[in-house]
C-alpha cells in the first residue's frame, strides 16, 4: 500500500516507490547461504578420454575411404579397391588376415570422409563395421589423398 504524503495545506499525494530494504535483505541471506556452502561442495573429477595414448599402438591400419558420391573404398597396405556397404565387414575381416581375435583387435580401421558427404553415410558405415564386431574403428581428421 502506497503511503500517504502531506504537501502543505490540505493536498495530499501518494508515493510510488518501491521499498528496497526487504530485498537488499533476502539478497543478503542468499549471499551468505552461497558464501558459506560453496567450500562445503567438492569438485568431482571426470576422467576424460585423451588423443593418442593408446595402450598399444595398431600394428595395421585399415582405411575405409567415404567418396563424394557415398562410395566406399576399402585401402589396406597401399592396395585400394571399390566396395559396397553390405560386403564391408567381410572386406575388412579379409584385410585383417587375422585368424585369432589378438591380432584382429590391434588392428585399427579408420573411416576417412570427404567434407562434402553427408554424416548419415559416415555413421552407416561406423555402424556396419561396430555391428560387425570390429573393434578399433575412428574416425580420420582429415582425407588423406
């Protein structure tokens, strides 16, 4: 309610203002609540996954090459050859040579994509291969010519 102001003989105004005291002191009790909690408040630590400290370092490496039209090409050891979404785990499975799973899982297959394709394409191929069971598949920073 707006308090009442006399202005000389028998005129009277009214006040608009707010008063600012109760909230200076809510705001007060809020600071000190925060001032005295955040020492309490332990920070956690996330273990985040770091770029090339990998254990052991591939003995192959595979490359899934990602055209500009979404064809696919399968380069291993300075071969290169065309090859289909649906004969891609095979393909990669014959370009391990591994019979044993140890030899199979230190080989890494990286997935290089032109800019101009889509990600649908990359991920249908990232998906084929872990689908697959082949475990060390990633992703190439940049296409190697």
């Amino acid at each position: 309610m707006p308090s009442v102001a006399s202005r000389g003989r028998g005129g009277r105004r009214t006040i608009n203002e707010i008063n600012m005291v109760p909230f200076i002191d809510v705001m007060l009790v809020l600071l000190i609540i925060f001032m005295v909690t955040a020492p309490l408040i332990t920070p956690s630590l996330i273990d985040l996954p770091s770029v090339g400290k990998a254990a052991r370092q591939p003995d192959k490496i595979i490359q899934v090459i990602v055209n500009k039209n979404d064809k696919l090409e399968l380069k291993s050891e300075d071969k290169s050859a065309p090859i289909d979404l649906t004969g891609l785990a095979d393909a990669v499975r014959r370009a391990q040579g591994a019979k044993n799973s140890a030899a199979a899982a230190n080989t890494a297959v990286v997935i290089s994509a032109d800019k101009n394709v889509k990600y649908e394409s990359v991920v249908k191929v990232m998906d084929t291969l872990q689908r697959a069971g082949i475990q060390r598949v990633g992703l190439s920073v940049q296409l190697a010519n």
